[in-house]
C-alpha cells in the first residue's frame, strides 16, 4: 500500500486557540495526483444532496461496501478508518487530551474502532467522506460559524480544488472564543452567537492541504464565501467518534 496517510508530514500541532492541525503538501504529489485524477465526482453527486441541495457526501458506507469507487481510494478510505490511524490522531493530541480530558486518554488507545455503519460493534466508530460543494453564489456560505456533533473526537478535512478553480475564499476559518458557550442553534448546525467568537486564522482553501482538529467545547470553525465560485468544491472529511460510549462536551442545544 502506497503512503497514504494524511499525517504523514505533521510537524507542529496548533495550541491556541484550540488544539488542530494545517499540514501543506500532506500527500506526496504522486499520490495527490492519482487521488486527484481518480475523484468519482458523478459518483458523489449522484446521492442524495443535503444543506439545501448544495452539498453531496458519499461516506465509508457504501464506498467501503459497494466497491465502486477505484484502488487507491478503497486503500485510502480503508486507513483512514483504521484502528491505526484512530490511533495516530489520539497520539498527536495526547497532551492536549490528557489535560483536558484525564480520565479518557487510556480509554481511547485501549478501546475497539469500527468503522460507522459497516460494523457498528466498536467503542468508537470512524468515518471518511467524500464532500461535494455546488457553487453558491459570493454572500453565502455553507458553513457559518459552529461547533462540531458534541459524540466527535476529532475531525479533519483534506482539501482537492479542482484545477482550474480560480474562484476567492472557501478558506477553513478558526475561531477563538470570547466569552463560555453555553447553548448553540442544532437546527443552524449548532451555531454559535457571533458575540462569543471571532476569528483568528485562515487556511486557504488550496488543494492537497489537510486541517484537522480536536473536538473541544470552543473549537469554533466556519468557511468562508467563495466569490466567483464556478466548479464545486471538493473535499474528504475524516472523522472519529464516540460509539455511545461519551461526549467530549455538553452545552443546551436549542432548535428553532
């Protein structure tokens, strides 16, 4: 199997505001290019959309399942829904978890990891997704400012802009908090009031460049508008979650 894991060229993780991750170049440019050329577009827009209609996800069930998608994305999605890479995220933010999170960090090396709906037995459960964004147009985004599903660990996102992709923005925002959260809108993606944020840092949205992040109560993300958008973007995200085994926070979540 080639080298394929996305942490393979980690240097630094990120401590402030939140504990994440901005990898450059993540892959080797041999293997970007074989991901890239091989993205089964038609085949990701060809489910059932969501947030509206702008957005496709085709997850590890049916790409694991079904086997449709080609080699060296079956390798990819087989990794990194592995014990093995469940395991490489746990070790980059150990310190982090360990002090935020005292009683949790032995659990999380110690504990079974399945991969979510193809074998729902484990303590945690993974996931990896292809993700199609259609254009929209420059004064909305699909994803305002918010906090991730409370049962997630960690989530990372590995850019592909398609070539020939000229558009502004669509650049992964990070928030840092200002005052202590404690409710946010679910039926809004659990969005949280503009007067406890602001942002601090940008990662363009550039391809073969991965961002990840440890699921903590102020981890506030966003994307911002692309202007000019005329191709979709595209992306993978890759997930590890609690298997209703816990939470790594808890706030009201209001819906309206």
């Amino acid at each position: 199997m080639k080298n394929i894991s996305v942490l393979q060229n980690l240097n630094t993780v990120f401590t402030q505001p939140y504990p994440h991750i901005c990898i450059d170049d993540a892959l080797p440019e041999d293997v970007y290019k074989e991901l890239e050329e091989t993205f089964p577009e038609e085949l990701v827009c060809d489910t059932q959309p969501h947030d509206g209609g702008i957005c496709y996800r085709y997850k590890s069930n049916p790409a694991l399942v079904d086997n449709l998608i080609p080699n060296i994305w079956r390798d990819f999605f087989t990794y990194h829904t592995s014990k093995e890479y469940f395991t490489e995220c746990i070790t980059a933010f150990e310190p982090h978890i360990e002090k935020e999170y005292p009683d949790l960090l032995e659990k999380l090396y110690a504990g079974n990891v399945t991969v979510r709906d193809v074998d729902n037995t484990g303590d945690y459960v993974t996931d990896c997704q292809f993700v199609v964004h259609e254009p929209v147009d420059q004064t909305g985004t699909s994803r305002t400012p918010h906090i991730d599903n409370p049962v997630e660990i960690y989530a990372g996102l590995l850019y592909m802009r398609k070539p020939g992709d000229d558009s502004k923005g669509g650049n992964f925002t990070i928030h840092k908090t200002t005052g202590t959260i404690t409710e946010v809108n679910k039926t809004l993606g659990r969005q949280v009031d503009d007067s406890l944020h602001h942002s601090v840092k940008q990662v363009p949205y550039k391809r073969n460049t991965f961002c990840m992040f440890l699921n903590v109560l102020g981890s506030v993300h966003s994307v911002t508008p692309r202007i000019g958008a005329t191709e979709r973007r595209r992306s993978i995200n890759i997930i590890g979650e609690f298997n209703n085994t816990g939470r790594m926070w808890k706030v009201k979540e209001i819906k309206n």
